[in-house]
C-alpha cells in the first residue's frame, strides 16, 4: 500500500518552496522567513532566517572570525535537494539586518538579533535546462 498524498516536486521553485517551508518546518518548527530569487544571477536562490536556532545560542570565537555556526543548515539543505535530484551548491551567510527590516520581538527572549542567516543556493546548469525545458 502506498499513499499518494504526496507528489515527486519536478519545478524547481516548487521544490524551493517545499524545502522553504515544509523541510524547514520539520527541522525548526516554524518556515523560513523568506525565499528570495537572485536578481544578478538567475541560478541562484536565497532562503533567510532571522531567527536561525543553530546560531542563536552559538558564540563563535575571534580567531575563527568566518565560521557560520549555520553551516550544516546548508548541508542539510543541499542533501534535500540533491536527494530530489536538484544539484545545488548551498552556503550559509550571516548579513547584518538593515535598519527597520525585521523588528519583532524575537521568540526566545534574548536580546534583538544584529543578523540574519542567508542560505545561498546555486543550482547545476543541467537543473536549470531541465526546469527550461519542462516549462515549454
């Protein structure tokens, strides 16, 4: 018996709207807060979390100034992807919040957040001639 409840995401923005919402739900009880096509580069997406739980109560120490404590968010994101036959590069960025971007109090009672996590997705070209293809 197998349920058909579900279906196989063949588009590439529905399989980002899925990772965006259902994964991220999964993993972090709430979905990202946004998901951002690249306007320079069209094989490239960002999903933003302003209140990223992995890097909430990490601090990361001076002399390893570039770690991002979101890193393996990445990975799981990639392997999701990748998993779904989407070959993507994934890196993790922290940006600083611009005034007036993002005022709610956050959920976990700590000070404001200076930062955001941007997770970068860059596609393979082949996915984006397949996802090409699939819209004519």
């Amino acid at each position: 018996y197998r349920s058909k409840e579900t279906k196989r995401e063949t588009r590439l923005m529905s399989m980002l709207q899925f990772v965006s919402s259902s994964v991220w739900k999964s993993l972090f009880g709430k979905a990202a807060d946004s998901l951002e096509r690249s306007i320079d580069h069209a094989d490239e997406f960002m999903i933003v979390d302003y209140e990223p739980i992995t890097s909430t109560f990490v601090s990361v120490p001076q002399d390893l100034g570039q770690l991002s404590a979101d890193a393996y968010v990445s990975g799981i994101i990639a392997g999701v992807l990748d998993g779904a036959g989407f070959s993507a590069r994934v890196t993790a960025h922290s940006v600083e919040l611009e005034d007036g971007e993002y005022s709610k109090q956050n959920s976990t009672g700590m000070p404001p957040r200076k930062d955001k996590a941007v997770f970068l997705v860059k596609f393979s070209p082949e996915v984006l001639s397949r996802d090409a293809a699939l819209e004519r």
